[in-house]
C-alpha cells in the first residue's frame, strides 16, 4: 500500500506541476509531449490518481452493503470529472484572488460519490479540511511555483488514507 500511495503521490505532484507550466513548460521542456502542459492533463491526471489511491488504500473493500459494484464504478467514474472541476479554478471569479484554501476544499469535496458509496462521511470531512489547511497553507508560505504545485498535487495522494477513518 504504502508504495503505491508514494508513486501515485509523486505521479500526481508532477501532472500537477506540468499542467500548471503551460507554455513556459513547453518551452522548458521540449523534449516532453505538449499534452503535459496542459491544464487538462492536471485535471484528469490527478483524478485518476487519486481514484487509484481509494483502491491502492483498500476502500473498496469497505463498501456500504447495499453498494452493488456499478454503484462503486458509478462514483469513481463521477469523482473523476468532480475532481476536474475542482482543480480547474482557484475561486478567483468568487473571491477576486486565487484562494487556495478553497481550492483545497473543494478537491477534497470532489469525492462526495465515494463518501456515499463507503459511508466514510468523518474521513471524507476530515480530508475536505486536511486539503484546505495543505494547499492553502503551501500556497501561503511558500512564494514559489514549483514548491506550491508540487505540494498541492502532492496532498491530494496520501489524504485519502484519511477516508480509513
């Protein structure tokens, strides 16, 4: 469990990363795909990893007993495009600045179809409020791109641990 949670966390941190550069990555790196820089490739990307990591911790196997398994592929198939939709704004359009802290909510709150599904409504809250205090705290003391990204791609991996909970 444990390295698959450290590669799909490293995994996320850099689709993260990559698909904030934008241009400036494709000029950096040209050697990589354009499709990495993406914005795109962030969104799906960290989704995707982050439904890896529900199986990776196991939460499958912790369903609510009336939970059929095309319920389970329903809400993972769900969370993907809730979780795109969550790290595609920072809430600029609501708050007038990017509000991380918000953002870190808001992606935590993208796996409401997998809470239905598990019943783990204290972890899913619990990593609601862990992403917020993460993303937005990186993004408050850092200053710096890569360290802000990296970490708030990152924290979207190992939180899901918390849904144990």
């Amino acid at each position: 469990m444990i390295l698959g949670l450290i590669i799909l966390t490293v995994l996320s941190a850099l689709l993260y990363r990559l698909g904030g550069m934008g241009q400036d990555g494709r000029d950096k790196y040209p050697e990589l795909p354009g499709w990495l820089f993406d914005t795109k490739s962030r969104d799906v990307g960290c989704g995707l990893c982050s439904i890896g990591a529900f199986f990776v911790c196991g939460l499958h196997h912790d369903l609510l007993p009336w939970v059929q398994t095309w319920q389970l592929v329903l809400a993972c198939v769900v969370s993907v495009p809730t979780q795109l939709g969550a790290l595609s704004t920072y809430w600029d359009f609501l708050f007038g600045f990017d509000n991380h802290w918000m953002h870190g909510f808001m992606c935590g709150i993208a796996f409401f179809p997998l809470a239905i599904v598990t019943g783990a409504w204290i972890g899913f809250v619990a990593r609601s409020v862990a992403l917020a205090l993460i993303m937005g705290g990186i993004s408050a003391l850092s200053g710096d791109d890569d360290v802000e990204e990296l970490g708030r791609g990152a924290s979207l991996i190992p939180t899901v641990a918390l849904l144990l909970i």
